[in-house]
C-alpha cells in the first residue's frame, strides 16, 4: 500500500484520492464510520475514538492518524484495550502516521483523520 500524499481534507493511497476519514485493516480501505462515538462530541469538543467504533485489532501494531494538527482525541478505553490485546497503539498527527505507515507499516492497521 503506497500513501502517496495527505493535506488537510484528503488522502491519496495507490492513486486513490479519499476525502473521509479512513479505516485501513489488513489491507482493506473502508471509511471510518464514526456514528458510534457521536455521544461523546459534548465531553471532546470532537468526536473522539472510541470503543464503540469498528476498530481494526487484527494487527500488531496499530497507527492512529489524528487529523492535520492532531486534534483527534483518542479515548482511554481504546488505550486499554490496545494494551490488553498487547497491541502497540501509535498516536500521531496524520502527516506522521502515514510516514510510518509507508516506511514500517508490515503487519499494521490503521485509523486515519484526514482534517483537524
């Protein structure tokens, strides 16, 4: 899989330019369907990640993209279940986590925010 580029709004992997927020899991692109983490808006002042969302936990490794400036709030739920399925969970700004993701992404999944 080749991230080719990422600015605020979009991403292009293999040729294909996404405008959403992506789910990548063992290869498969999806959107992220972040309907499930909606309550938690109020308390976030953003629609967090929670563990109520369709995680991508078959990996060993998992890269959390949280926007262009990093906004993405990451829930401690999503923090303990990572660790209790001794998955190493990367938070970084996504611009990082697509760097990551090109240069050691072998056996890891991916949640990617594509604005703030």
């Amino acid at each position: 899989m080749d991230f080719e580029s990422f600015s605020f709004g979009s991403i292009q992997i293999d040729g294909v330019t996404y405008e959403h927020d992506l789910v990548i899991d063992r290869g498969e692109i999806r959107k992220r369907k972040k309907r499930a983490s909606k309550e938690y808006r109020a308390t976030y002042g953003h629609t967090p990640l929670s563990i109520k969302e369709d995680i991508p936990w078959h990996c060993r490794r998992l890269v959390v993209g949280t926007g262009a400036q990093g906004a993405l709030p990451v829930m401690d739920e999503v923090l303990e279940e990572a660790e209790r399925r001794h998955v190493e969970l990367l938070r970084l700004p996504t611009a990082e986590a697509v760097a990551v993701l090109n240069t050691g992404g072998k056996d890891a999944n991916a949640i990617l925010h594509v604005t703030c």
